[in-house]
C-alpha cells in the first residue's frame, strides 16, 4: 500500500506525528538507514520525505538503491537547523524546487540563476 512517511531527528518527529503522517523519528544516520532498507527489501511504496541532514549522510550505496527504486520515491526536506551561511530562505526554497522538479524559480528581484547553488 502507498502511504506518505517521514525520517527525521527525534526532536522534530512530534510535529509531523501531530499532522497524521507516519514519521520515524530518528536519533542518527545508521537508524535512517535501517529503515529505508527495510522498506526497499520488502518492495513498500510510497513517497518518504526525509530530512536533508540525514539525507545528505547516507550510505552511497543504499542511496543508489533509492534512486533506482520505482517503488518508493524520495524528497529532501529542511530540518530545524539553521540554513548554510549565505544562503536565504527563499534561495533554499528555491534550491528544494529545483532539485524536486527540475524547474528554476526566483523570488521577488532575485534574478533566475538565484544564488546557493
């Protein structure tokens, strides 16, 4: 059954638990790991939306088993940390859209190519 789940740090798995989504609050990367490769082992679907920090520290391999999967897809989203030096808010929106959908967008009098890249 196709279903929306959530991997994110412990202390952020409250909030997205108290909007009705299955999320797996997580205290390190290895945690994450587990059970993304539970699900790809047993052929789930669905669409998991994991944080970027969590994300970005993945084993290369289980992410490649993750991009290849037709099954369950995946999104990055921002986690409570503060965004990069440099970076504003809306570039980082920006940036999420962009990876997402492949379609570049700027904001107010930022011009297309945005900056953060």
């Amino acid at each position: 059954m196709s279903s929306l789940r959530v991997i994110v740090r412990s202390d952020l798995a409250a909030g997205f638990a108290l909007a009705g989504v299955e999320t797996h609050g997580v205290e390190d990367v290895e945690a994450a790991e587990e059970l993304i490769a539970g699900w790809l082992d047993a052929g789930e679907s669905g669409l998991l939306a994991i944080e970027e920090s969590l994300l970005a520290h993945l084993d290369r391999a289980l992410l490649k088993r993750l991009d290849a999967s037709v099954n369950l897809l995946y999104l990055a989203i921002p986690g409570g940390e503060a965004a990069e030096d440099g970076i504003t808010r809306s570039a980082r929106i920006a940036r999420m859209i962009r990876r997402t959908i492949g379609v570049r967008i700027a904001f107010g009098e930022e011009d297309a190519e945005g900056t953060g890249d």
